[in-house]
C-alpha cells in the first residue's frame, strides 16, 4: 500500500515575489499592498526549502501569484519541475493546487467551464446586519482550486477543494474603535463578517452537492486559509455570529457530507495548534490562531474505503517553518510566509 501526503500552504503575498505580468522573479522590491522583500529570490528558496521539506504529493497553495504560469514557473523553477500547477486565476491572491509527478493517485484538475465554477462564481444576495430590504450583492473573492482524484479503475472518486475564504479585517478598525464599539466600525466588521459567512456557505453547499451527486465524490478533502480568527469570540458572544469553521463543517440530517478535522483533538487543543500569529485589534499582545486546515469527510475515515486517513500521521509543520526562518522572522526577507503547513498523510489501498 501507498502513502499519499496533502499539504496546505498559505504562501504570504507570493505574488509580490514576481514581475507584474510576467513568469520572472523580481530582481528589487516593488511597491504596493502586501509584503515585498528585498531579496524576492531568496524568498522564493525559503518558499521552495518548505514545500521540498513537506514531502508532499499534493499542495493546496493560497495567496499564489496572480498568473497560473508564474505558478508553474516557481514549481519549475524552484522545485525541480516535479509539480504541475491548476487553479483559476483571481488576482493577486490566487489558489492553486500542485500535483507532484510521483503522486500515487491520479490527481485532474477541473478547468473554468466546469459547472462546479459556474455554480461557486453565482452571487449570492444577503441582508446587511442591522438592514432591511437593502440586500447586498456578493459574489466569492477567490475562486478554490479543484481536483479529482481517483484509483486505477476510476472507482469511487474523490472531491478536492483548495479554498481561501474572505479575510475579515477591516480598515481602519483601530483597538480604540473596538474597545468601544464605535458603531460604524462595528457595522464594517460584521459585514466582513457576513461576506466571509457568504464564501463559507458557497463552499458548504458545494460540497453537499458533489456528495450528493456520488459521480466525482464518494468523499471529499478540504483544505486551505479559513480565515475565522479576528474578534471571532466577540462576534460569537455579543452578536451570536458563530464559527464559520464549524458552519462548513456541516449538518447532522447530511452525514456522508461532514467534515472532521485530520488533526485529533488533542492536537486541536494542544498549545502549538496555531498556523499565524497576528497583532490584532482584539486583546493585547500576539494572537495565535489555526486558521490553516484540512478537513475530510467520513468516508476517507473508513477502514474499508480506498483512501483512508492515518490516524495521528497529520500535524502542523513549526520545525520545517523555522528550519527556513532567520531569527524571529519579523522581518519580511526573514521568512517564507507568515502561516505555517499542515500536512496529513493518507493510506491508498
């Protein structure tokens, strides 16, 4: 039996490591939003020392460059051309998945026509909190990127999804503000809220619906950036907003379409289970948060199916982060990104 190994990788801006419109890595920094290093190439091999690192058949990579040849070109470039690259272009934080040449699944991407884009790109009307009858318009920010894997005799299928959800921080939303509650700015923030709900309940219908379907998902795998970490308690406790982790985990009356978590729980509550660290508005100090996930669906839990989990073989990669960061990383040449991987290996029957 074989061991597939998935990883998801927020890589930080990586679009900033590239020429404007071209498969080349800058020479000097530009300007703009986001983080651009003085060295873009020698962040481009504490990129690649990473991904090398995590061993991985399979990388779900958000905040990619904005061109799927500026993907290809760093795999090519940066890791010895062993990974191909899929995904839909949407702009400067676009989301790709990279198959490995040994991976031992067969591993398809699903191209813009696809209906499942069709249907994820349709907007979605919504009440702005505190309106009635002003609905909003949303459609998602970031396309996911999509995969297919199956065995040799294409048997049993099962979904991918490489997702990054809407970030919920809001300009201008100072600590003063949010001390006390200024109004205004609390509204900004719920609504960033809802949109980033919106982006989660796309993604939850989407996967219900391929289960359903049984014709390219007798399970699924989701991973990626599920941003639910800024002021998430006091949305929860005074505004009864809560976890959109666990609104796309799914509901009861749909099992075969629920998601659970490939780290255990006590790894989920262990003190090392945080994927970023943030200043926010919120509290004092550094935030730690596990916004970095994967998740699967209960068939890839059975011992009888052909691709199944490994229990307590998951984990969150701190040691090969900090094998390719100088010092504390604070600086933006310092570091790879500012997330950290999560890995989890599975066994193919």
């Amino acid at each position: 039996m074989a061991t597939l190994r998935i990883a998801t990788y927020n890589i930080e801006w990586m679009n900033n490591l590239f020429v404007k419109g071209e498969a080349k890595i800058r020479t000097k920094p530009g300007k703009g939003m986001g983080r651009f290093p003085i060295n873009p190439h020698g962040v481009a091999e504490r990129i690649a020392g990473v991904i090398t690192g995590l061993d991985a058949h399979i990388i779900g990579v958000q905040e990619g460059p904005s061109s799927l040849d500026q993907m290809q070109f760093f795999a090519d470039e940066f890791l010895s051309g062993r990974y191909k690259a899929s995904g839909i272009e949407s702009g400067s934080q676009s989301i790709y998945a990279l198959v490995r040449d040994d991976c031992p699944v067969k591993a398809t991407p699903y191209d813009s026509s696809s209906v499942y884009y069709k249907r994820l790109g349709k907007p979605v009307r919504f009440q702005p909190w505190g309106e009635v009858n002003r609905a909003k318009k949303y459609s998602m920010a970031r396309f996911p990127a999509l995969l297919r894997l199956a065995r040799s005799d294409d048997k049993e299928p099962i979904h991918v999804v490489v997702a990054h959800t809407k970030s919920q921080f809001t300009k201008g939303f100072t600590k003063a503000k949010f001390e006390a509650r200024e109004p205004e700015a609390m509204r900004e923030a719920i609504l960033a809220r809802q949109k980033l709900s919106a982006d989660v309940a796309a993604i939850r219908r989407h996967i219900t619906n391929v289960i359903l379907e049984r014709q390219n998902a007798s399970g699924t795998i989701v991973m990626g950036d599920l941003n639910d970490g800024f002021t998430r308690n006091v949305f929860e406790t005074e505004f009864l907003l809560q976890s959109l982790v666990d609104e796309l985990r799914g509901s009861f009356r749909r099992q075969s379409a629920l998601l659970d978590h490939v780290l255990d729980e006590a790894q989920l509550r262990n003190k090392n289970a945080f994927t970023v660290e943030f200043r926010s508005a919120e509290k004092r100090g550094v935030t730690r948060e596990l916004i970095d996930h994967i998740l699967v669906t209960p068939a890839l839990l059975d011992s009888d199916f052909w691709l199944q989990l490994k229990p307590g073989e998951a984990r969150i990669e701190h040691e090969i982060s900090k094998a390719h960061t100088s010092g504390t990383g604070a600086k933006a040449d310092d570091r790879p990104s500012d997330h950290i991987p999560v890995v989890a290996d599975f066994v193919v029957k």
